[in-house]
C-alpha cells in the first residue's frame, strides 16, 4: 500500500493543520450516544499537536441542506473532544466566518478548533466542481491553513470539498486512522488468512450486490442474514410472507447461488427466522423453519424480523472456526429487544475469532455498541461503513486517490 502519510508533511511546528475527521455521531435530545468515530480521531489529532502544529478540525454531522439547522450542530463535539483531549478545544460557530477565522487565529502549538458542520454550506458537497472548489479555497484563506491531513475515512468515497479539493489545494497526507484502516481492508481482499467467512446482513441486497460480486472468488464462506435474506430465500423459491423482499433482485441473486456452487464457495442462508405479527418491539412473534414462513399463525401478513437460534448457532460456528472474518450489516433489527438475538450472537461470536475479526462499520458498528460490546472486543471496528464497502467492491475512492493511494 502506497499513499502518503504524515511523515511527508515534514515539520509541522508552528504550522496550522486542517483536519478532516468523520464526526458524524449519533444524537439524542443533544447528547452523543455513541462517541466511537470521536475516538478514532484522537491519536492523529494527538500526534499533530505532539508536533506543535496548530489543529482546526472540520467534519459533518447529518445531512443539513446547506444552511444552519441548529440539531446539526457540531458543538455537542466540541466539548466531547476537550474532554476526551484533556484540553480545550475552542468552537467556532461558522465554517468560513468571523468566528473561524478567530477560532483558528487564536490557536496556539498543539491546540485545536473545531469548526461549525461543513454541511452548513452548500459548497461542501456540491456537484459543481468549481463551487467546491471556491469553498474549499475560502476554508484555507479563513483559518490561514499550511497543510491537510484527510483522517474520515467514512467520507472518502465522496467527492466533497474537504476530502477532494482541500487535498488538491494544500500539502496533503492521509491520517493515521485511514491508514489503519486501509491496512486491514487490504488484509481482506488481498491475502486473507483462510477460512475466510464474510457476513453480510442489512436491509437490501441491492446495497451489497458489488460486495458479493466483488468477493464471492476470495471467501470460503458468505453468511446471509437480514432483511436480504429473504430475497435470497425467494430465490430459492420459498414464500417470505410480507418480509422485505426486492423481488427486482431475485434473477441477481440466483445468479450468484450459480457462481458460488461453480467456485466452491459456500453461501449459507438461514434455515429458521423469527417471524412477527407487525413490525414493533411488543409484536407477536414466533420461530419458524425458513421455508414454512407463511404457514405461521400470522399467514401471509408474517413478517421476517431476525435470523432464528438455529442459524444464529450455526453462524456463529462458522466464524469462531475461521480466520478472517469480515462483518457488515446487522442479522435482524437489532433496536427491538425481541429481534435482536441474531445480531448479538454475530458479534459474541466474532469476539472469539484467532486472527482478524472486523466489524464493517455502519449500522454493524452502532449495534455492537447498543449491545453492550466493547471496541476492544473486536479486531478492528471500521469507522466507514459505505466507504469499506465500496473499497471491498473493488472501486476507486477519491479521497484516497488525491492522496496517491495505490494498493500493494
């Protein structure tokens, strides 16, 4: 793997760092419910202020449409990070305005800013190239920035103007998180250490067509949980009641039960499910075998909500018996406390494979946290759901690519 690190930025004291992290956490009635991506910041943000460089961090959190939304507001962050810095972290209540550059202005050797959402701006993520361009430009003339680290890696798969134009317009390098991350993708598409199980759950298919497609040659074994699950049942001719199904996908995925019984791979589906009367944590619900779905109480109207204890077993043998384990998406809905069982034996399981366990970031990340595990349970914990994916598909990134990423 190539690309270039902190060490090409050469001396940074005195000199002011932007930074682009991936803080988009979780909110509830303000408060931060899971502080994990803040986390996987800290040892870049330590390293450059360990160097006397000064910090002004910017990131996004939800999707604003280009104008202040006061539930947006990165300052819940701000104090997340001082306390997690053991120092001030000074807060400016705009991105290019009078507040950032007095925020950045201010800063001393080693201390840090946090600038209001990126997405506060319509030039963030605009699809003109020149208006992201312009925006980025003002970022760099606002905070009178000397250099670039990209560190979010949950946003480099996007074309935005601080992961793309910031890197083009200043000395750039990758962070160290990004580098960890990119060490253990590589890991999995490269050379994995076999038996190689890859667990994919969710909501659609058509989200992980290009991851199935992409290692379907590498694995020994792919777990289907989910509410893909049940496409991939209907492809095998059973009745799935009124669970989710995207009946568009069906052709795809015979298609791929084709291709792996003529790669050896194995495609395991589930054999029972847990089927409920509604969608709803107080929902009726029962265990039943994976093709007699509609024959429930609930009839045609059942709805497929988690993987049962059967499959959730035989799962959880597979990965504790592999090597490589890769992990995206969530075996049931796991927010609802009686369909949630699937998904926790998914990660127990994964806490005890001897080699490289990963949870694929996402929704996997949120659910293992919900349910009580620890990161240091886990091999690694990506911070980049759609961003894993894609690279597993094989794409290229472009916030890797303006950073002369090249695989090894």
């Amino acid at each position: 793997m190539t690309i270039r690190t902190l060490e090409s930025l050469g001396s940074l004291d005195g000199k002011t760092v932007i930074i682009r992290c991936d803080l988009n956490v979780p909110l509830k009635d303000g408060t931060i419910t899971d502080d994990g991506r803040i986390r996987a910041s800290l040892p870049t943000l330590q390293a450059l202020a360990s160097q006397g460089a000064k910090v002004v961090i910017v990131s996004h959190l939800g999707r604003p449409e280009g104008t202040p939304e006061a539930k947006y507001s990165l300052a819940p962050v701000a104090s997340r990070l001082s306390e997690l810095l053991e120092q001030p972290v000074a807060f400016a209540d705009d991105t290019v305005g009078a507040s950032a550059s007095k925020a950045a202005g201010d800063l001393e050797n080693g201390g840090f800013a946090l600038l209001e959402n990126l997405r506060f701006n319509p030039g963030e993520t605009s699809k003109d190239d020149a208006e992201r361009r312009e925006f980025a430009e003002r970022l760099v003339a606002t905070v009178f920035a000397d250099a670039f680290v990209s560190d979010g890696f949950g946003v480099v798969h996007r074309k935005q103007a601080s992961v793309f134009e910031l890197a083009e317009l200043l000395p750039s390098a990758a962070g160290l998180l990004i580098e960890t991350e990119l060490d253990v993708l590589e890991k999995l598409t490269e050379k994995p250490t076999r038996p190689y199980a890859v667990v994919l759950g969710g909501s659609k298919v058509s989200d992980k067509l290009g991851v199935i497609g992409h290692l379907l040659p590498k694995v020994d074994s792919l777990l289907i949980g989910g509410g893909m699950l049940f496409t991939f049942l209907a492809a095998q001719g059973h009745q799935v009641g009124a669970s989710l199904l995207e009946k568009d996908q069906i052709d795809t995925v015979k298609g791929y039960l084709d291709t792996a019984a003529e790669l050896g791979v194995k495609i395991v589906l589930p054999t029972d499910v847990v089927v409920a009367s509604k969608f709803g944590a107080d929902a009726e619900h029962t265990v039943t075998s994976a093709e007699t779905i509609e024959e429930t109480p609930f009839g045609e109207s059942g709805l497929g909500l988690d993987i049962g204890p059967e499959t959730a077993a035989t799962f959880a043998s597979i990965i504790e018996s592999a090597h490589t384990v890769f992990w995206n998406g969530p075996m049931g809905v796991f927010e609802l406390a009686p369909f949630a069982e699937g998904t926790r034996s998914i990660a127990a399981a994964l806490t005890k494979v001897d080699g490289l366990g990963v949870v694929g970031g996402g929704d996997s990340a949120a659910a293992v946290r919900a349910l009580g595990f620890t990161d240091d349970q886990f091999g690694h914990i990506s911070t980049g759901g759609g961003a894993s994916l894609e690279f597993l598909e094989g794409k290229r990134l472009p916030g890797l690519d303006v950073l002369g990423w090249t695989a090894s």
